[in-house]
C-alpha cells in the first residue's frame, strides 16, 4: 500500500489514493481496538485494505484514454463517483474514526479533501469537453449526479474534520479572511499563499453563499439533489477600484452595496468562483451593477422586485441566480464569438410529484428545472479560487440540510403540508397590508411576496427551528458521557428524524383526541407540519407567540 502511495500515476489519483489509505487505516485501527483476539485484528485489516485497494484501483487510471473502459470517464463516472460517495458516507463515522487519529492527521486530511475537489472539478472540466457532454442524456445527467454528491459530501467531511479539531473557536470571524481550514485557497490562482477579498478579487467574480436561517437551507436543498448554498452574488470593480458587490435578497429585491457589507453580514459559507474568460465576467458584473443602480436612481431608491416565480425570461423581477445568468447572457450577445451562452451549463431538476409547498411560496408548476445557488459548484467553466467556511456554525447549517431534506422527502411521499393558526394567519394578513401600504416590515418581506408565501414561510421557520433544537437536545445527551465526542453525521440525523415523525405524529393525534400526553412531552411539528391523513383538529396556540417571533424570510 505504501509503495503504491509513492508510485500513484496522477495528481488526482494521489489524492484518492492518500485519503483512502488514510481513513482505511483508521477503520481497521478501530476495529482492532475493539477485538483483542490478533487473528481477528489480522483478518479485519486485511478485509479493509482490499476494500480500499479496490476502491483505489478503479481510481488509479484517471488520465486513461477515453476510450479505456478501464478508466474514469463519462460512461462509468456515475457509478464509480456515486460508489465513492457512498463509501464515504458509510465509512465516515464515530464509530470507526478515531479521536486521536483525527487529533493527528485530521488537518493534512482536510486539505486533501480539498486539493481532491479541485482535480475533480478539472476533470469535470475535460469531460465537458465531450460531444456526449453537449446535450441532455441520461448519461450525462448520471455522471452530474456523481460530482453533485461527491462534491457535497466531500465538503462536508472537510468541516466535519474541522470542527473536530475544534479550529472553529476563533473569535470575530471576517468573511473570505483567514488561515485553513477556515479559509482554503486555490494555489493555481493565488500564488502568494493568502487571500485578501479587497486586493484578489477580480469584478466578474461570482460569489456563492449560504445565510443561516432555516430559508437558507430550504434554497440549499431545493431540488433533485440538494446542495450546500443558498445565494449567489456578483463582484463588480468600477473604474476608481471602489468593489461592490451586485446581489438580489428575498427581504427587498435587487440593490448594489460595497464589499464590505457582504463580508460582514454573518455568512456560514463563502466560496469565490472566477470564470476563465476574465473580460466576459467583468462585462457581465458591469451590466447589471449599471441596471440595477440606474433601476434605484430613477424610482426613488426602490429595489428591483424578488423574482418569487423564478422566472429566467422576465427581467422586471430578479432573483439572486438571475443577476448572475442574465450578466453573462446580456455580455456574451455583444460578443460575436461566443454562442448560445448560458449559465449554469447543469441546471437543478425540480421533479417534484407534491408541488404545494413550491407553488405556495411563488414557483409555478410549469417550472421543472432551477438555477439553484450550488449549480456554480458544478460549472467547469468557473474555477473555484477560495473557500471560507465559519467552522463555529458549519454544524448547525450541515444539520439544517439534512432537515430540510427531510422535510422534502415527507413532503414528496408522506404528502406532508404547512399549517397555519387561524389567528396567526389573521395577524400575518394585517402585517402584509400594513406592508402595501407603509414602509412597516420593509426589511422583513418584500411586497411582492404573497400572503400564501408568508404563511409557508413563517411555519417552515418554525417547525426547522423546533427540529434543529431537538437534534440538538439528542445529540447533547448521545454524547454526555464524552462531550467532545463527534457530533452527529448525515444519516444518524436522516434516520433520527424518521422516529421524531413517527413518535411527533402520535403525540398530535393523541392530544387532538382530547388525551393527556406524558410529563415533558411535547410536539414538536406536527401542529404546523403534517399530511392530511394526519388529524386535522385544531390544538390551542398562542396567537402572541407569533406576533413576537414574526420573521418570515431572516
């Protein structure tokens, strides 16, 4: 193993093959740990290290002729990346992982991980290059799908490692500044080994980002298959260097700000996205700073309004990824070398059975694919130059996703709807009229956002927050006789939510139907969130409640 370690052929390979080796020896470490009994230790390690052997070798002939069905390419990226992935999910626990061995290499394992999605993205990159690339195909999308989930579950392992080495307990934490694993850097574009977001980022840069309310991971998870951010802004530098930024926010539309708004606004992720023709992006970033400034300057500072319908073709509401795509599109038609450009190249399917939820909030059936925020994640043609992450809130986001998730997924099979108290929509109809007609809640919702928006969104804030508190409530008494113990992974989390809708639905019913519910429990969703076959019998909520905790969309 080890001399394959010093012989692998490719960059990409290296990197496969270290990280395997790696978590492979930590897998049979902790089996061996816990069976005394040497011949078993044997035989568990030696089991091990032909898993992964094998893993490495379907890996190894990355750089292998196309044709080669031997090698990595795009008839059986899917299954090797989705194997992968797999792998890694299943493998990755506390159960198998050791402490002391995160104590001691978990930060070199970090920026493998690392220094790995940025060779895939290459070889994303050399795939799209294929004439099987072009157009849709059920090949295609397969192999999409792999980098998708490679991708996501990569970068969650990076902060997971992280916040294990406890690197998150820095204080006043500064977007796009710091050292890794805080802030992880693309050496190919910055040499100097430090990034300074006021003196190395280029206008036309896309900035992708995730906010920290339960919305945010309602748009990160959107779709198919869900990703890890939930908005996407522009950079633009105008003439005097002064850097702005070139942003649609649900609370109030489109607007331009300085950079140091967005670097000081609480983000848990920031990733920058540079693309490879630097002209183009800057062109892109002036068209819409210039649209939408002139927008404002003409009707009295007004904003653009939020595009809730999500609608690529109207440019009279803008939502975050519309600023971004309709740049390059708007840049591209007055360069005549350049044809038939969009952005992203992999759109987010929406093939959702139950529409409710989407078409509540303002996204009309007919809409069966999205430009989510993370579709950048997956556009070769971007290079991902730095990635921050404030590790201090990386966990409490990670399990949001997985919540949110599950909220789709009981949504889409369990035919799961949002509730509303009668008197608390009668309080969110007076707020929304006090909103037409003042400047009452201006930074709260916009106008445009309907009544039905308000009262989805309002019970998705709520019924998220209950259920990130409850994970966190399980996870601190899993762990009270170790608190440093790991915190939960992704399918600990998946599975635990499963018994919560189980048990929090037999709670409801039970108190609906007039019983008496044990000392200390209580519900958790299911007064707000639950399928029609569930009762339906109103439960007392306190209308004042809702009056103080209003916050629909922050």
């Amino acid at each position: 193993m080890l001399k394959a370690l010093k012989s692998c052929a490719t960059k990409l390979s290296c990197h496969l093959l270290s990280i395997t080796f790696s978590l492979s020896f930590v897998v049979s470490s902790e089996r061996a740990s816990a069976n005394p009994d040497t011949e078993s230790i044997q035989e568990n390690m030696e089991e091990m290290l032909i898993q992964q052997i094998n893993l490495i070798k379907r890996y190894s002939k990355q750089t292998a002729d196309y044709q080669d069905s031997d090698a990595f390419n795009i008839q059986n990226c899917h299954v090797r990346l989705v194997g992968f992935e797999n792998w890694l999910k299943n493998n990755f626990d506390k159960s198998k992982i050791s402490q002391n061995f995160i104590k001691n290499n978990g930060f070199n394992l970090i920026n493998n991980l690392f220094e790995l999605r940025l060779d895939l993205r290459k070889k994303l990159h050399e795939f799209s290059l294929y004439s099987e690339f072009q157009n849709d195909n059920p090949r295609r999308e397969g192999c999409i799908e792999g980098f998708r989930v490679v991708f996501r579950t990569l970068r969650y392992i990076e902060e997971y490692l992280a916040e294990s080495l406890k690197m998150g307990q820095q204080p006043n934490l500064k977007v796009l500044k710091g050292e890794s694993p805080t802030l992880m850097i693309n050496h190919d574009f910055i040499s100097n080994g430090s990034f300074d977001p006021r003196k190395d980022l280029r206008s036309g840069d896309i900035l992708l980002s995730r906010g920290n309310a339960v919305t945010s991971a309602a748009i990160a998870r959107i779709g198919d298959r869900g990703g890890q951010f939930s908005h996407v802004g522009i950079v633009y530098i105008d003439n005097e260097k002064k850097i702005w930024t070139v942003e649609a926010h649900i609370e109030f539309g489109s607007q331009v700000a300085e950079i140091s708004k967005y670097l000081n606004d609480g983000k848990i992720r920031s990733v920058v996205y540079r693309h490879k023709n630097h002209q183009l992006a800057h062109q892109a970033a002036k068209i819409m700073f210039e649209k939408i400034k002139s927008y404002s300057d003409n009707n009295k500072g007004q904003f653009i309004p939020y595009d809730f319908k999500m609608n690529m073709d109207d440019e009279n509401e803008l939502f975050c990824s519309e600023i971004t795509s309709l740049g390059f599109k708007l840049a591209a038609t007055s360069d005549p070398s350049i044809k038939n450009f969009d952005i992203p190249l992999f759109k987010t399917k929406m093939n959702y059975q139950n529409r409710k939820f989407f078409s509540d909030i303002g996204i009309p059936n007919t809409v069966k694919e999205i430009f989510a925020p993370a579709d950048i994640d997956l556009d070769p043609r971007f290079d991902l130059i730095a990635e921050w992450r404030d590790l201090n809130r990386t966990k409490d986001a990670r399990t949001l996703d997985t919540i949110l998730s599950r909220l789709y997924d009981w949504m889409e099979n369990n035919q799961y709807q949002f509730k509303n108290p009668t008197a608390e929509k009668m309080l969110i109809n007076f707020v929304y009229t006090t909103r037409q007609y003042t400047s009452f809640f201006n930074e709260t919702f916009p106008r445009n956002m309907s009544t039905s928006a308000l009262y989805t969104m309002t019970s998705l804030g709520k019924v998220g927050t209950n259920i990130l508190e409850w994970i966190q409530g399980q996870e601190t008494i899993a762990n009270t006789d170790n608190p440093d113990s790991f915190a939960f992974t992704e399918p600990e989390i998946w599975s635990r939510l499963e018994s919560l809708r189980v048990e929090d639905e037999q709670n409801f019913n039970s108190l609906t139907r007039g019983e008496k519910l044990k000392k200390d429990t209580k519900i958790i969703f299911h007064d707000r969130f639950r399928s029609n076959s569930v009762s339906n019998n109103p439960i007392s909520t306190r209308w004042y409640d809702t009056l103080f905790e209003f916050n629909p969309v922050k």
